[in-house]
C-alpha cells in the first residue's frame, strides 16, 4: 500500500534540516532513516532497553517511543553531535579508555544521559549514577566499566586532573 508522506523540519545538533517521511513513524525511525543519523540505535521498540536514547528540548527522550511528528521543532541531540569537532566529548574519551564500551550498542544512549546528568549534577554519587542510568540497558559490561567512565568524565569535565586508576583500568 502506497504510503503517503509528510515534509517535516528538525532541529538535529544545532542544525535545522527537512525531510519527507511517513507520518506513523517514530523519530528514532526517521533519525536512522530519514535523516540517516545511525548513531541513535535500534533496540526494542518498547520503550525497555534505552538504546534509542536522545536528548530532546536538553531532556533523555526513549525516541523509540515518540512519533517523528510531535518531535518537529524541538531541539534533539543525537551522539553524532556530542564532539565538538575532531575533540571527542570527556565522556567519550573516558568510555574509550575504560572500556566503557564494548559492542557500543547501548553506548549513544548512555553518553546521552549521562551527559545530561553531568550538566544538571557536575559531581554525582554513584547512586546518582545509577539511578541516572537506571533506564540503559546494557548487556556487555556489567555497568561498573561505565559507571568509572561517567566518574572519569564527570572529574574531567569539573576541571580536575583525573587519570584513570589501576583498578578502573584492569578491574577489581
Ligand atoms: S529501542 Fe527504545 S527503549 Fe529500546
Ligand atoms: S557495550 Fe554492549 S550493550 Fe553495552
């Protein structure tokens, strides 16, 4: 069956951009789609996994769970724009060096919320962390390699000289 489609604009990392797509989709469906921005992924469509996490109006928005045309207009950040050019965000690089990642398939989501927790609470307990990252599933890390990372990050981003320990470099 024929589908018709809708031009709509959003507003993806600072950039306004158009496309054409079919009304019943979801953003995350026009973000990987349309506007062929992969980096968001594609878990379970059911609003469980959190891998479809962005920011939408500064907020973490499961975008599996939003349709494509109430998200026209707001500010959505996708983990393509979380570096700032060829400088990958402190979150990034901590991920990196800890291994924070290791598929990457729960990664965007996790740097995205966790990236907002930063800038709402620059200096968050573990449990803050947590709690925060309650919502990411993650089926690669057992979570205390990204928990370190956003640790890491977070002493980076206040200023401070951290490096990584030991212990959040090789285990416990
Ligand atoms: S794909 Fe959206 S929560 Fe799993
Ligand atoms: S790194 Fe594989 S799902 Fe989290």
């Amino acid at each position: 069956m024929r589908q018709d489609k809708v031009l709509g604009e959003f507003i993806v990392n600072g950039n306004r951009q158009q496309t054409a797509f079919a009304p019943h989709k979801t953003l995350l469906e026009v973000l990987r789609e349309d506007l062929e921005l992969t980096g968001t992924k594609h878990g379970c469509e059911l609003g469980e996994c959190g891998a479809c996490t962005v920011l939408v109006d500064g907020k973490p928005v499961l975008s599996c769970l939003v349709l494509a045309l109430e998200a026209q207009g707001r500010a959505i950040d996708t983990i393509e724009g979380v570096a700032d050019g060829p400088n990958l965000h402190p979150l990034q690089d901590a991920f990196a060096e800890l291994n924070g990642s290791q598929c990457g398939y729960c990664s965007a989501g996790v740097i995205l919320t966790a990236r907002k927790l930063l800038e709402s609470k620059p200096n968050p307990t573990r449990d803050e962390i947590k709690r925060a990252l309650g919502g990411n599933i993650c089926r690669c890390t057992g979570y205390i390699k990204i928990f370190e990372a956003v640790e890491l990050a977070a002493a980076k981003l206040r200023g401070e000289d951290a490096q990584p320990t030991k212990e959040t470099l090789y285990g416990h």
